[in-house]
C-alpha cells in the first residue's frame, strides 16, 4: 500500500519535548493506530484506538514523524498517512529523562474510579444484556441459573449433612440452613472470581470496535453475577421461612455484606484480568485454586472443631468474612458494625485491591489488543 501525504496527519510540538500525533476524526467506527520514527527508525507501536491522536514525550535529538494507520471496523478498509516531519532538539541532560510521565497510583486509581463512573449506564446496560443471553440457546434458559446451583446444594446436603453429620445440628441451627447461607455466597464469589479473570480477554475483540474502557469490564462482570446472587437469595428466604426463621432488622446487614464482596471481587478482577491477558494459563491455575479455596473455607464444615492456629488464619480470608457475615445476620442476629476492627481490617484490603488493580490496568491496557 503506498504511503500518501496529507494534511489530515500531523506533528505537533506543544510543550518542551512533549510531541503531538494526530490526524482528523474520522468519526465512530474508526480505530487509529500510530508508528513513531526517529530519524527514519520505527521506535514505538501504538496499538489501534478509538483516539485520534497520541502523545510522545522525546527524549533524544531529532526528526521525528508517525505512520497514522486508519481502520474502518464498520465498511473494512485500512489507509495509512505520514504526519509531516517535526525537528526535535533535546535539551541538554534530557536524554535520561523518562520517555513517558510516570503516573502515581492515586491518580490511576482516580482514571479508573472516574472512567466507571462515566460509563456505568453503558455497564449496567452490557451486564443487564449478558445475564439474559446465558443459557438462552437451551430449552429451560435462565432456569439453569437456579437449577445448578440447587442441584449443588442437594449434593453437599447429601454428602456432607446426611453421610458425614448423619444428619447432626451446628448447635442449634439446622445443617442444611447452616450449609446453605454459606453456599449462596459462595456461588456468588466463586462465578465471579473465575469470570472475572477472563472479563476482559472474552469482550476485547468486541469492544475494541467501540468508544468503551475495557478496564470497566470486571465490574460489568461482577454485576452480571449479582443478578443471579439476589435470585439465589430468594430461594435462601423462602428456605428460611420454612425452617422458621423470619425477616428481623439484622437481615439488613446483607446489604453491606452483598456491597463489601462486590468491591473485593471487583478489585481483585481488575488484578487478574491483567494476569490472564499476558497468560491464558492464569485462569485455568485460578479455577484450581478456587476449587482448593471452597474446601478450605468452612463453608460445609464447623470451624470450631479445627486447631486455634488454624482459626487464627481464617479469620484474616476475606471470603470467610462475607461467607460469617450471611450467617451472622440471618442465624445469630449479630450486625457487622459490633467487630468493627474487622471491617477496617477486609476493607482495607478492598482498598488495596483496587490500587493495585487500577495500576496494573493502566500500565498495560495499551497492550490489550496486541495480547488479543
């Protein structure tokens, strides 16, 4: 394809070395992609986008231009113009400074915090349409939804309440309630954090077409899962009522609980989706160490029975937290904020998930589409 000159590329200089490449907006449907030179040698790839322009920070002495490759997602067709050439200086001692500004972690976490917010009607809207697609090619459709985890519960009432408990209280609260208001969010935890680390990797083909953060993408995640938690949680009330227990003030607290698990989730995706892209291995390892988790958690066996050591280290999982705090509230009528050294401590580590996260997503999410 021959190369064109044309005034809809150009190369700006708008502030010491801070270099501009851009080209006209096409408008929506159009992905642009830059290729930096230096004197005739390709030093940076910039992977298709919907910006139509880049920003270069120089750090060494001389001709600078960019090859701008226009792609049409909607009609095909690629073209590609040279920005004209631009005659940079580098001051003297700037050959060791950074080639890009380092971002703080605040303020990562501020792009990302600010990006979400920004498009969680567009999230909400995506997550709303995903939930209704599962299972939709299958004759029971979104039925599955509520089958599979009670043919679930059935199995581990079975094997752990009838074959190993023979049936046997945990204190004076029926097994099977016992067993499943840690079930249920599990479910929810266990959904999440297996496809959360494939949030991103499953939509970027997709949405690399659309004027839409990918690093928003875990959370749409996490709600899609949401919706089948608050269905599940029908099915554990009316469980509830049966057994006798009825709706009191400290049922609220499932609402902070259902919130605190959807951050650590969220926070913890944004972290593993990264994780995935460079290796797909990840995912597979995450299955299997969720799997390991469930087991370890008490979720169908009575912590009490284990050592003190043990006890110890438990009471610092963060899934134990939620999975206690559902038991809490709707079985011993105790609220979150009577330990609230242990809130400060898990959401403190929410904190720290999304720091972490919102760094890593914006470190690499430019790498995003070449890791497709």
């Amino acid at each position: 394809m021959a190369m064109t000159q044309s005034t809809a590329a150009f190369a700006e200089l708008e502030e010491e070395n801070k270099l501009v490449f851009g080209c006209e907006n096409k408008g929506a449907g159009y992905l642009y992609a830059f290729y930096i030179y230096l004197n005739d040698t390709l030093i940076e790839k910039i992977p298709y986008s919907p910006k139509c322009r880049t920003v270069f920070w120089a750090t060494l002495s001389g001709k600078y231009y960019a090859v701008v490759f226009v792609k049409n997602t909607l009609a095909g067709g690629k073209d590609r113009f040279k920005t004209n050439e631009l005659i940079y200086q580098a001051e003297e001692g700037s050959l060791e400074a950074p080639s890009r500004p380092k971002k703080t972690v605040w303020e990562n976490s501020m792009e990302i915090l600010k990006e979400t917010v920004l498009q969680f009607p567009m999230i909400f809207r995506l997550a709303l349409f995903d939930y209704k697609l599962e299972n939709q090619d299958t004759y029971l459709g979104r039925l599955w939804n509520i089958l599979t985890p009670l043919i679930q519960i059935g199995t581990f009432w079975l094997v752990f309440g009838i074959g190993l408990r023979q049936g046997n209280n945990v204190g004076e609260v029926p097994f099977v309630i016992w067993m499943v208001c840690g079930l249920i969010p599990w479910f929810f935890i266990n959904q999440t954090l297996v496809k959360g680390a494939t949030s991103i990797y499953a939509k970027a083909n997709t949405l690399s077409r659309m004027k839409f953060p990918l690093v928003t993408l875990p959370l749409e995640r996490t709600l899609v899962e949401m919706f089948e938690h608050l269905m599940m949680l029908v099915i554990l009330f009316i469980m509830l009522f049966c057994f006798g227990y009825y709706p009191n003030w400290h049922w609220f607290n499932l609402i902070y609980y259902i919130i605190y698990t959807a951050c650590f989730l969220t926070g913890l995706s944004l972290i593993t989706s990264v994780f995935t892209m460079f290796a797909r291995d990840f995912s597979k390892l995450l299955q299997s160490l969720t799997r390991l988790l469930f087991y370890l958690t008490p979720i169908l066996w009575d912590m009490g029975r284990m050592p003190e050591f043990y006890q110890k280290i438990m009471l610092l999982n963060p899934i134990y937290y939620s999975v206690t705090g559902f038991r809490e509230s709707l079985l011993y009528e105790t609220s979150f904020w009577e330990s609230p050294d242990k809130a400060a401590f898990f959401w403190t580590i929410n904190i720290l998930l999304f720091l972490a996260g919102s760094t890593l997503q914006v470190k690499f999410r430019d790498q995003f589409i070449d890791l497709l």
